[in-house]
C-alpha cells in the first residue's frame, strides 16, 4: 500500500493537489492511504518550504506545484 501524504494548510492549491492525486492513485488501481499534512512543523520536518507538496512512501516527489495528472502517476510507479 502507498502511504501519500499532501503537505498544505488547506489552501485551493493542496485541495486541488489532493484531487489530482487521489485520481491518479483511483486510475492506477493501487491499494493507497491519502493524508493531508496541515501541521507546519510537520510540513518543514519534510523539508518542505513551498506548498502543497507531495510525499510517497516518505519521499517528497513534488513541491510549489501541481503536477498533471499523469506526472503523478509518474511518481506512484
């Protein structure tokens, strides 16, 4: 199972983030846990200065962005 975690305060941006991956993810037909990281001193413990930003399996694979759908998928692969 993928462990995605969306690392935003609850902006459009990370509720759009959100979307996509859980699209990709329904697609794809993986077994996956969705989690939105709202905490800041969470989201700076990844590294991350820029939200949203997606994490996959512990690993930031995009940040200050919105990936397309198939990039995503890219990143699930």
């Amino acid at each position: 199972m993928k462990e995605l975690k969306v690392l935003g305060t609850g902006c459009p941006k990370c509720k759009k983030l959100e979307e996509v991956t859980r699209s990709a993810a329904e697609d794809m037909k993986i077994e996956f846990n969705l989690v939105k990281v709202t905490d800041l001193d969470e989201i700076m413990g990844f590294g991350v200065m820029m939200t949203p930003a997606l994490v996959v399996d512990g690993v930031v694979k995009a940040s200050g962005k919105i990936p397309g759908i198939e990039d995503i998928k890219k990143m699930l692969s």
